[in-house]
C-alpha cells in the first residue's frame, strides 16, 4: 500500500465533519442501485432449471443441459475483468459518475432482453447464442459497477466515514442477492412447474430489467465526485493509461487487493453461495431448512457488513479486518462442526456465519485507500475483478475435490486458509504503520 494513497490530499485536506443529508442520499441512491443490480446479475442462477429446459434441444440430458446453464452463467464471471478494466479506464479519465450510470444501464438491457427472448423451441440453437451473449453483457456491466461504486461512494463522503461508505454499498449488493432468492422463492411457490416453464421464468427477468432502468434514471440525480472534480481542476488527472501507472508504480497494492478479494471470494462464494447445497448434499438437511438457514445468513450479512464498515471509521481497516478475519475463521469452522453433528442449531449458526462474513465490508476500503485518486478506479478495478474472476471460478470445483480429498470439513478448511490470509494482510498493514484509516 503507498503511501501516496494514504497521504492523498484529496482526503486529508478535508477537515473531518459527519456524514449530512447529502452523502446519506449519495448512499442510500449508490446502494439501491447496487442491489437492483446485482439481483439481476444473480436471478439467472435461480432459474438455472428451466432456463436449462428452454434453451437447449428437448433431447439433451438434464445433467448437460443444467451444465451447460452453468456455463453460461459463469460466462458472466469471465467477462467481469473485461468490463472492469474498459470502464475503469474511462472512470478514471472522463469521471466516476458517467461509469456509474452506464454500467447499471447495461445491466438493465440485456436482463430485461433475456425476460423477451424466444427459447430453443422458437428459433433453435440461437436461443442459447444469444442468452450466452446477453449474460456476457452482464458480466461487463457487474464488472465495472462493483468497483466504481465503491470508489464513488468512498469519494464523497468524509475521510473517517469510507469504511461505513464502503460497507453500506456492499451491503446493498448482498440485499440484492437476498431478493433475488426471495423473488425465485415467491415464483416458485405460487406457480406450477408448468407455468413457470411457459411464462413464470421470464418475470425475474423483467421486473428486474424495469427496475435497472429506474435505477438509471435513480442516478442521475448524483453528482461527480468531490475528489475527481478536484484532480479535473488541478489538472492531475492520468496521462496515458492508467492502468499502466498501476502496474509501474503500485504492484505490491495490487498484491494486497488480489489477497484480501480471495478471502472475500471464499466467504461469499462458499459460506453464502455453497453452503446451502452442501448442508442437502454432504450433511443431509432438508431443502426448506438449508434455503431458510440461506435467507437468514444473507440478511445477518448485509448486517455484518454495516458493523464492520462502522468498526472500520472506529479502529481503522487493518484492525477491523484482524478482528473480522479471526471471528470468520471460528464461525466457519463452528458451523461446519455443527453439521458434521447433525445439524441441531444449523439457522442460529449459519446466522452467526453470515454476520462473520460481514468482514467483506472491510475489503473494499482496503482497496481504496491502497491506490491514489488518479488510477483509483484502475488499480481497485483491474485487482478485485482478476481476483475474484480467478478465485470464484475455481472455488466450487476446487470445494468440490477438497471434500473428497479431506472430508466434509474440507469447506470449513478452506475459508479458514483465506482467513488466514486475510489476518496476514491486516498483521503486514499494522506493523509497517499503513492503516491510514485508523481515527486520530
């Protein structure tokens, strides 16, 4: 981490106040849009089942139809690092604010095209080609719109408030994915299978497409930020490429950030995204129980996520992320003994674990303050999207092998190895003086 980042006067200069009505509106306005976003960029993996029936021939095996849904799906994930680097690049030059809207006006498009488009029935193998396509376009948008709003909301807010900044936008995005469970839930409660084969699936679809666009037209009520109109008016903007900059002169913050994005990949991806399928599957517990336990971590997380933003602005980053980084390693490996015994207190637990994963708040702030305002947006960017592209992408397979390998405690192994990683980063940031968000 620079000390450039640390010492920025775009964030020092400016004398400490409380958060006022403005960067609450600049918030609440960030965090609806992330959530409306990030249930579009998820609901597709809920309907993972029909689409697989729709969009492939009527004689492909289930298992190769319901793969090659999951390919498409994490098509998404690999054209992250695309969007990320291309918008970033642009963020960095001509504004936050203009990425910002654009990435959610991407969403909206091709969520709400997938709701319209004709399945295989109708036009044959270019059904699957153009869902393929449409979930790539998502996958760029998501991309650019994860770290953009971190670095716009971290922009404009006061400097001993990021954390809480940082944190209530990541908390937003989990609400998002809370919905999108709800929403599949709710669907598939009060429809047929038959009915939501002919027209059930496609609500998800446009209803989030609709509300992407009210998010657009949610963002144009926000302004640049404070810290690029400041750079714009002194002229210290990037020249050339920014992400070039990046990998001249900041790689060890690039190092940081692609760390402390693995311990957040294996947080979200296996103690919120994973685990309810484990619990059925390895652990034997009944579906509603594993999809309640689900429902009720995620909205700990979102909870979780604000208490660690708030002991961010208290104790500073690296202090915040030690303190988070031991309560995941403990939660996980409670949670995963208690199934490992049958399961008796699985919810109560699993909402401990969801609060546990909450230290993911913490992450984005890291990453902030690691780069300088000119390549920001790049070097947080280019770090989290190659990271969690890299890591989510090999972290279910990989769950998949470690539990034939070391048991069923295989996940609670792994989550604890990336904790570990993450209290060898906050230990590195405190010993060599760099927490830079710590109170005065």
């Amino acid at each position: 981490m620079t000390d450039a980042a640390i010492s920025s006067p775009s964030y020092t200069s400016v004398p400490p106040r409380a958060l006022d009505r403005r960067d609450l509106r600049t918030l609440g306005l960030s965090a609806l849009g992330g959530a409306l976003e990030f249930y579009d960029f998820v609901v597709f993996v809920f309907f993972a089942i029909p689409l697989s029936h729709l969009f492939f021939p009527p004689d492909t095996a289930a298992w190769l139809a319901q793969l090659q849904v999951f390919g498409i799906f994490a098509a998404g994930y690999l054209a992250r690092p695309l969007g990320g680097i291309v918008m970033a690049h642009y963020g960095d030059k001509l504004g936050r604010k203009k990425m910002f809207t654009l990435s959610v006006f991407l969403m909206a498009v091709p969520t709400l095209a997938i709701g319209l488009l004709p399945v295989y029935a109708q036009i044959g193998m270019l059904a699957p080609l153009l869902l393929l396509l449409l979930r790539v376009v998502q996958g760029i948008a998501v991309g650019g719109e994860v770290p953009g709003a971190w670095v716009f909301v971290a922009e404009h807010v006061p400097a001993q408030r990021i954390g809480f900044a940082c944190a209530s936008l990541t908390s937003g995005l989990t609400v998002g994915i809370l919905v999108g469970s709800l929403v599949a839930a709710a669907i598939n409660r009060q429809l047929t299978p038959a009915e939501v084969l002919e027209y059930g699936w496609r609500l998800p679809f446009l209803v989030g497409g609709v509300f992407g666009f009210f998010a657009v037209w949610l963002r144009r009520w926000l302004s640049e930020t404070p810290v690029f109109e400041a750079m714009h008016a002194r002229k210290e903007l990037a020249s050339g490429l920014p992400l070039r900059q990046v990998f001249e002169r900041h790689l060890p913050s690039v190092l940081l950030s692609m760390l402390v994005t693995w311990m957040l990949t294996a947080a979200i991806v296996v103690m919120i995204l994973m685990t309810p399928t484990l619990a059925q599957s390895v652990f034997h517990i009944e579906p509603a129980r594993a999809f309640l336990g689900n429902s009720v971590a995620s909205f700990a997380l979102a909870l979780g996520c604000l208490f660690y933003g708030w002991l961010t602005d208290r104790i500073g980053h690296a202090r915040a992320l030690l303190v988070g980084a031991i309560g995941l390693l403990l939660c996980s490996y409670v949670l995963y003994f208690d199934l490992q015994a049958g399961g008796a207190h699985f919810v109560v637990l699993y909402a401990l674990a969801g609060f546990s994963v909450g230290v993911t708040g913490v992450v984005p702030t890291l990453m902030v303050l690691a780069f300088p305002p000119a390549v920001r947006f790049s070097g947080l960017s280019f770090s989290y999207n190659i990271a969690y592209a890299l890591f989510g992408g090999l972290t279910p397979p990989l769950i998949g092998l470690l539990v034939r390998r070391f048991g069923v405690l295989a996940p609670a192994h792994y989550v604890a190895f990336t904790a570990l990683i993450g209290i060898g980063v906050a230990g590195w940031s405190i010993a060599t003086s760099r927490d830079a968000s710590r109170c005065a």
